[in-house]
C-alpha cells in the first residue's frame, strides 16, 4: 500500500478532482521505471555506448545520471506530489490563472506529439512480438529484411497495428491508475527484466560473445576528452529518463504525502531505467557479434539484425518471444505513461469521468498518429523536432518553474524531503535552478549548430514551429483563463 | 577480453544494478515500516530531524515570507505528530 494522503499543508488550493493513489510502493516503483524504459533504452544504448569510447561513455554517462537526470526527476515528482494536479493544473498553482499555463500546455502538446508517433513504434513491436509467438523467426533461413521491408510498404497494415497499439493502451488506462497502469506495470517489468537475464545467460555462451561485450565496455578513454562523448551521454542520460517531459510530475501527483520522493523517484527512477539499458548491452551485443552482425542501433538492430540472429539459435523460437515480448511490455508501459499525461490534464480541466478523459485522448492521439503510421519519414521528422527541441525545451521549462517560480528551496522543504527515505540537502536546489536549465540551453543551441548546416529545413522548420507555438499557446491560455474567470465569477454572483 | 574491459564491466554492474536494487530494496523496507507505524498508532512523524531543523532555521530566517505559513503549518504538524506517537520511523 502507499500512505494515504491526510490533507494538511501542502494541500491544493485549487479544487481537485477526487484523486486515486498507487495501490503499492512496488507498483508505483514499477510504473514510473517502466514509463521511462522503452525502445531506446533496448536498441539505442548498446550501441551509443560501443559507438562513443565504451568504459569512457559508460563513467560520463553515470556522472551525469547522478549530476542531472537524478536531481531533476526528485524535482518533477515532487512538485507533481505538492499540486496534486496534472500539468495545466501545476502550471496554474505556480503562475495563477494567466497566460504563463500556456507553458504547461506547450509540454502537453509535446506529449500528445510524441505519442502519436511513439504509438507507431509500439504497433512494430506488437507486429513482431505476434510473428515470434507464431515462430515466424525460427523458420531456416528466414528472411528479416524482407518482412521488415514489405511490412514498411504496407501502409494498411501500419495504421492497423497503430490502431491496435492505441486500443489496447486505452483499455489499460480505462481501468485507472491502480487498476490499469499500476497492475500491467507490475507483471510487465519483471517479465522484461527476466526476459533480458535470460537471452543475455544465452547470448554470453555463444561462441564470439566476448567481442560484444569487449567492444561495449572496452574504455577508450580519449572518448572522455571529446565533447561528442559527452554530449551523447547527456543526451541519454536526459531523454531516456523522461525528465521534465511531466510524467514524472503526472505519476508523482498521484503519490500520498508521505510517500518518499527521494529514493523512489528519483535514485530508482533514474538508476534503475538505466540498469535496464545496461541489460540490455548484455542481452544484444553479444548475439550481435556472436552471429558476425555489424553493430548498429534503431528499427534496423531489432527487427531485422536481431529477429535473423535468434532464428539462427537452437531453440530460436523461445529467445524471438523472450525478446519481441519483453521489447513490447517496454514499449507498452513507455505509451501508457506518456498518454496519461494527457489524460490526467484533460480530466482536470474539463472535468470529466475518467473513461471520458482516456477516449477522448487516444482518440486525439490515433488521429494525429496516422500520418506518422502511414509514412515513416512523417515519424523521422517528429521524432527529430520533438527529439532535439520538444523535448530539452520542456525540461528547461519545468526546471525553470521548479526552481524560480515555485523555488526549489520551499519544494524542498515542504515537499521532497517529507516522508523522505533519504535527506536532500541544500546542494540539489542549485542543480535545479542554474545546472540543468543551462545544460538544457546548450543542448539546443548545440543541435541548432550542429543541425543547421546538415539537415537546414528540418532545423529551421522545427524553430520555427516551437516559437510560434509558445506564444500561440499562451495566448490561447490568456483567453481560457480570462473566460473561465469570467464565468466562475458569474455563477457565483448567481448563487 | 581485457582487464580495462572487465573493470568496467563489472563497475557498470556495481554502480547500476548494484544501486538499483539496493534502492528498491530499501524504499520497500520503508514503506513497510511506515506502514506499521500506522496500523499501530495511527501515523508517524514526516520530517527526519535534520528536515525538520530546515523547516525551522526557514522560519527563523523569513518571518515575513509569502509562504510562511504553510512552513509553520507543517513544523505544527511534525511537532503533533512528535507528541502523539511515541514510535519514531525517523
């Protein structure tokens, strides 16, 4: 059980909706780490690793988990914990009813961007962890290039498992936070994790296994002297956590006032989404090079390098479902929580049963999802602008709140360190307010640099689209705000 | 593969899983002993000693603060909840 909330300070001012809570400390636990987990941390890791100096990656990235990833993620979950409210409704208690909740509304439509896109990937993995349970991978000789290749041309079929994807993330949030995410994510991450352990126990007995694990952790420690290495660390080390995308913040609202914050939501978050990356170098690289794979990261390493891989292993069939299953339940629990950040928002604004709020989100979501579902270069350009300025400008903005607006001082005090399974002391606050926010700048100014000369309307086009999308949306705000005041103050004239 | 590679290795499994699971273990452990407290006497106190020392220096320090009364709100409860439990979680 967690420790049901008793009220008190801390409480919203605002009205709330009458608010579930994590049903255990071991659901809660499971959920947010499985929110972060997902494709990324399985076909991105090992090779970003291998790719960036190996032992020398590995200690930059670990430096900058516990610097930066570990710190924010305790900041968002705590202040997710104090309003008690979904993103908007952080945003109002923070800035009042103005124009500045239009910042909260720019990070929801990163959100429903993302999911929208992301709901594609999961719909790949639900296509193949389907084609392993049927043993499509064990045939002799199979050819995963070519399913890869037709399925890709095969439009229909693409919005189809879209569709399915959306459908069955919907079903999981209908039954609620307790009864949907909570139970799923409970059995979903220790079967991911033993599916890892054991393709990992097998890949290490094949013959050549050894190459991959030397080419993971092998240090080439003038990696540490190049601002690539680091760079490609941060950019791990902060998009693979899920920090300040609000999902922390969405999952923390629903945690009791003396639940601990430090320890959960913060050190096990972030460690723990990174163990399972560090699983994965284990479970993949070694197939990869016992088999005389290239080492390669994405779709390419998964469903065509990999799904050859297992076909060609004795009792192949069996280590397909371990992976594409364990691969779908990372990419699944990753959906489910960046749908609920909307949901959780949408239900508070508009005020609305639950089952309302799920439908009428995965119906917003499958919509925008088709394009992406029918086109992989529409997904390529959305996962770039999200990816390179959605993203770290939604981290910059919730730190920013954190740390100015709310002061992470007082959320220290009256938030993060109650019920507490460690102290915070008063070095977090200055990680929070100076540290990440300008790492967040730098990261954006980086891939403006870095990008403009490569890939120039992409660049641009994305630009362009976020800054007109901050003052658009806080213009819509203003109005929303503005009339909503309106007419509270006339209804309660009336009564 | 070479010693560097196996330091490493072995290192990444330490500071990873070695800490992960530690966390959770401990966050469990916790949670269960909160959870004791409060079928035994009804609550527990939710500030460590070393919080609730923050709470009162921020309180000596800004007696005229906008927030100053959620502070104070939430010394008074740590003190009743001092008073009214005699088992301590922290």
């Amino acid at each position: 059980m967690t420790i049901k909330s008793q009220g008190g300070p801390g409480s919203s001012a605002e009205p709330t909706i009458a608010r579930e809570q994590w049903g255990s400390r071991f659901g809660y636990l499971m959920a947010v780490v499985g929110a972060m987990v997902g494709a990324g941390n399985i076909w991105r890791m090992p090779y970003v690793t291998g790719e960036n100096g190996g032992g020398a990656f590995l200690i930059a990235y670990f430096l900058l988990l516990y610097l930066i990833a570990v710190p924010g993620l305790m900041g968002e979950t705590s202040l997710g914990r104090y309003t008690r409210q979904g993103l908007l409704g952080t945003f109002r208690q923070l800035f009042g009813r103005n124009r500045m909740v239009g910042l909260g509304l720019v990070i929801l439509i990163f959100n429903i961007v993302l999911m929208s896109y992301y709901s594609s990937i999961v719909g790949w993995s639900l296509y193949y962890a389907f084609h392993a349970l049927i043993g499509t991978f064990s045939q002799q000789d199979f050819d995963t290039a070519a399913l890869w290749s037709a399925f890709n041309q095969n439009k229909l079929l693409n919005v189809g498992m879209h569709t399915l994807a959306m459908g069955i993330v919907s079903v999981i949030l209908l039954f609620g936070i307790k009864g949907g995410i909570e139970r799923m994510a409970k059995w979903m991450m220790p079967v991911l994790t033993i599916a890892l352990v054991a393709i990992a126990i097998r890949g290490l007995t094949l013959p050549g296994a050894v190459a991959g694990l030397e080419f993971s952790f092998s240090p080439n420690w003038e990696y540490l002297m190049r601002g690539e290495t680091w760079l490609a660390a941060l950019g791990q080390a902060l998009f693979s956590t899920g920090l300040g995308w609000g999902i922390a913040l969405t999952y923390g609202s629903y945690l009791g006032r003396n639940d601990d914050i430090p320890l959960g939501g913060g050190i096990f978050t972030a460690v723990g989404n990174t163990s399972f990356g560090l699983l994965a170098v284990f479970a993949v690289f070694p197939i990869v090079f016992a088999f005389g794979i290239s080492p390669t990261s994405g779709a390419e390493l998964a469903f065509v390098a990999l799904a050859k891989a297992f076909g060609g292993m004795s009792a192949g069939y069996l280590w397909s479902l371990l992976f594409f299953m364990g691969f779908l339940f990372a990419n699944l629990t990753t959906a489910i929580a960046i749908t609920e950040v909307g949901v959780t928002t949408y239900q508070e604004e508009r005020q609305v049963p639950r089952q309302k709020a799920v439908l009428v989100m995965c119906a917003i979501i499958w919509v925008l999802g088709i394009p992406s579902a029918l086109d992989s270069s529409i997904l390529g350009y959305l996962d770039f602008v999200v990816g390179n300025w959605g993203l770290p400008l939604a981290t910059f903005i919730i730190m920013l709140s954190i740390g100015w607006k709310f002061d992470a001082r007082r959320l220290r005090l009256v938030s993060l360190n109650r019920g507490a399974d460690m102290y915070v002391s008063w070095r977090w606050e200055p990680v929070v307010r100076y540290q990440i926010p300008l790492i967040m700048l730098g990261i954006m100014a980086y891939f403006l640099y870095s990008n403009l000369s490569t890939t120039p309307f992409k660049t641009l086009s994305g630009l362009v689209v976020l800054t007109l999308l901050i003052p658009g949306c806080m213009w819509w705000m203003r109005r929303h705000e503005s009339s909503t005041s309106i007419s509270t103050h006339w209804v309660e004239e009336r009564s | 593969m070479s010693l560097s590679a196996i330091i490493v290795m072995l290192g990444s499994m330490v500071v990873l899983w070695g800490v992960a699971n530690s966390a959770l273990i401990v966050s469990m452990r916790r949670q269960e002993r909160k959870l004791a407290l409060i079928q035994s006497q009804g609550g527990f106190e939710p500030f460590s000693p070393r919080a609730f020392q923050d709470l009162q220096q921020w309180c000596d320090q800004h007696s005229d603060h906008a927030n100053i009364a959620e502070v104070e709100a939430l010394l008074q409860q740590q003190e009743e909840a001092m008073k009214a439990y005699p088992q301590r979680f922290y």
